[in-house]
C-alpha cells in the first residue's frame, strides 16, 4: 500500500501516491487535450486544404469534361458534314448512273419496241389481207351454198312433182290395165304389172341417186367451211407460224403450218386433213400417211366431226393425230411445243457430228500418218538396239564362258598332278560346288553331245 497522509483540518485519510497520480494524471490530459486540439486544428486545416484542392481539381476536371464535350460535339458535327456531303456525291452519283441507265434502257427498249412494232405490224397487216382473203372466200362459198341449196330444193321439188306424175300416170295405166285385165290372160297381165314396178323402183332409185349427189354437194360445202375456221384459227393462235393452204385440186393434205421458234427458224412441219362427214372413214389415215411422207412433215392431224367407234376423244391411230374441232387447238399446242424442244436438241447435237467428222480427218491425215510412222520408226530402232546389245553380251559371255572352262580344266589338271603325289586328303582344289560344276558341265555340252 501506498503512504497514507490524515489532513490536520478534516482528518481525512488520502493516499500519496494517489494524490501525486491525480495531479499527474490531470496534468497529462490537459497536455493530452491541449495536443489533441492542436492535432485537430491541423487535421482540420488539412482536410479544408484538401476540401479546397478537391474543388479545385473537380473544377477542373469539369473544365476539361466540358470541353471534351465540346470537342466531340465539334467532331460528331464535322463527321455529319462529312457524311452530308458524302451522302449528296453518292445521291448524285447515283442520280447521274440512273439517268444514264434509264436513258439507255430506253433507248434499248425503244429500238426493241420499234422493230416489234413493226413486225407486229407487218404481221397484223399480212393478217388482215389473208383474212380479207379468208372472209372473201367463205362470202362465196356461203353464196355457192346457198345457190346449191336453192338448186337442191328446186331439184327436189321438180323430183317430187315429177315423182307425183309418174305415180299419177302409174295409177292410170294400173287402172286401165285392171279395166282390161279380163280380157288379157293372167300371164300378160303378170309380166305389165312387173314391168310396171320395175318402172317405179328405176324412178325410186333416180330419185334417191338425185338426193344423194345433192347431199354429197352439201357435205362437200360444210367441209369446205371447215377447212377455212381451221386455217383462220391457226393463223390467228400462232401468228409466226406459216400457214399455207393446199388447193382444190392439189394432192395432198388441206392446210400446212410450218413451225417457227422466236428467232423466225423453220422447226418443223404439221399438216391437217380436215373432214365433216357422218360416218369415218379407214382410208383417209392412210392417205394422210401418204401425204405426210410426201411432204416431209413431222405430224399429221386428222380433225373429223365422226371419231372412230373405238375412240371417244383425240388419240393416235397408226402414227396418225385423230381429232375434232373443238381440241385441235389444244392438241397443236402440245405438238407444237414438242417439235420445237426436239428442234432445239438436234441443233444442241450438231457440233458433236463436226467434232467425230474432224477426228476422222485426222486420223486419215497425212500428219497423223507421219507422226505414227515415225513412232513405229522409233520402236523399230530401238529394237533392233536391244537385239544388237543382246547379241554382244552373248558373245562375250560365251568367250567367258569357254575362258572359265579352260581354267577350270587346268585347275583339274594341277588338282590331280597334287592329288596323285600328296593324296586327296592332304590339299582342298575344289573351285566350285558340286551343283555349281554340275551346271557348268551341263551348260558347256553341245546339243550333239
């Protein structure tokens, strides 16, 4: 324990060292707090120091941001000038290349408009004149049909009245033979009355025959004017095409159409027979058949009002297109296409026919012949070289050969002189084997031996 001091005053009891602690220790803070005042004063200073130069450098920094952001902007500015302008010389560029081509292209599709044009109208032209031709034609074949048919009821009417006297007159002699018949004998009466119906059947028969060539005349007619709606619809379906038409008269088919690609080139043939009668007929395939050989032409069309009994719609009868008129037009169409697509492959082959033809020629020419020659020469040559070589080395290996047998022949010799003084066993002279010797012997016979 520490010294305890009693106050003379109080008679309170303290400690010394307690006391001498409170002073010391007061004394240390105040010290303590007098240094911790000052260290905040200078700590306080420092961070206005520092507060300052931190707005100072933010100043700055905005300065800097601020004109950063002026000069992107001045940038962003220039580079959309520059895109400006780009943007204009391109549009202006492309303004001056679409006029150019715009101009161009019209001046190309005018120049092909021009000449269609004109081809179009040529051919509209030439049309109409054959249409003219066509219309001028049918006008008098309908004014021939009508004078036929005027004649035809003229005929049958005179065919009639004549018809109606003779049966008249018929039933008179018929009355005044019945009057007389009994006074005739059955035998006269008999032959009268079948020389009477012979009369009326010769009359019938006149009559049916005079009805028929009127109808024959008719049908001749109507096919006529079917031949003339076939050819006025092929030219009007395939303007390109040339349609021909055979005359009266002529043999050979009743309409012709050549057929041309785009390019104005003759594709091919396809002839028409046209017929409008009430039953069909077996020869006229073959006639068209005929007409098709003697033509050249590539299909036959036969358009008929009567199909065939086993044939209901168009279809091929012995190579022969059978038809009516309602689906020629479809059934030319098809053909038609198809004679061009083998058209177009025939052209495609003919450089493959040239090509063979050139081969040909060389293979027959006289260079061909010299540069074979000399190939032969060249192996011959050669050859007779290995011949000549192989020669040589016969030779040579038989000079050897008969070289070896004299030295083995001598070696024999000096082997049996050692052989017969010192005995077999005392010195080996053996040059070769036994196989090897025995070879040799059997390769130096000759055939004689």
């Amino acid at each position: 324990m520490g010294t305890s001091i009693t106050c003379p005053n109080c008679k309170h009891h303290f400690v010394m060292e307690d006391a001498l602690s409170a002073d010391i220790e007061r004394e240390m803070r105040n010290k303590m707090a007098t240094e911790w005042n000052k260290r905040l004063d200078e700590l306080k200073t420092q961070k206005q120091e520092i507060e300052q130069q931190t707005l100072t450098v933010k100043s700055q920094m905005e300065k800097e941001r601020q004109q950063i952001a002026q000069d992107r902007q001045q940038i962003s500015q220039q580079r959309q000038q520059q895109e400006d302008e780009l943007i204009k010389r391109l549009q202006a560029e492309k303004i001056k290349l679409q006029e150019s081509m715009a101009a161009t292209i019209r001046k190309d599709v005018a120049a092909d408009f021009e000449n269609q044009l004109q081809m179009l109208q040529q051919s509209q032209r030439e049309n109409e004149d054959k249409l003219k031709d066509a219309r001028m034609r049918e006008l008098d074949f309908l004014k021939k049909a009508q004078d036929l048919q005027n004649r035809e009821q003229e005929l049958e009417l005179s065919l009639q009245k004549r018809l109606m006297e003779e049966r008249a007159q018929l039933v008179e002699q018929i009355r005044k033979d019945e009057a007389d018949r009994s006074n005739l004998k059955d035998t006269e009466y008999q032959m009268r009355l079948r020389e009477m119906e012979k009369q009326l059947e010769d009359q019938r028969r006149l009559a049916e025959e005079m009805r028929r060539k009127a109808e024959q005349g008719s049908m001749q007619l109507q096919g006529e004017v079917q031949e003339l709606a076939l050819e006025e619809m092929l030219r009007a379906t395939f303007p390109f095409d040339a349609i021909s038409e055979v005359g009266k008269g002529v043999r050979g088919a009743d309409c012709i159409q050549t057929v041309r690609n785009q390019y104005g080139q003759e594709c091919g043939k396809i002839i028409y027979e046209s017929k409008r009668t009430k039953d069909f007929s077996r020869d006229w395939i073959e006639k068209l058949k005929a007409d098709m050989r003697s033509q050249g032409a590539d299909v036959a069309i036969l358009v008929t009002q009567t199909m065939p009994r086993d044939m209901d719609k168009f279809g091929e009868r012995e190579g022969i297109w059978v038809c009516t008129f309602h689906e020629v037009k479809s059934l030319t169409y098809v053909l038609r296409d198809a004679i061009m697509k083998i058209y177009n492959s025939a052209k495609n082959q003919e450089n493959k026919g040239d090509k063979m033809h050139l081969l040909y020629h060389y293979l027959t020419s006289g260079e061909f012949a010299e540069q074979w020659s000399a190939i032969r020469e060249g192996f011959r040559a050669m050859k007779a070289s290995i011949q000549k070589e192989r020669e040589a080395m016969e030779k040579l290996w038989k000079a050897r050969e008969k070289q070896l047998e004299k030295v083995l022949l001598n070696a024999a010799h000096i082997k049996g002189s050692i052989e017969g003084i010192a005995g077999s066993d005392s010195v080996d002279l053996q040059l070769l084997d036994e196989a090897a010797e025995a070879l040799l012997s059997g390769a130096g016979q000759s055939p004689d031996e």
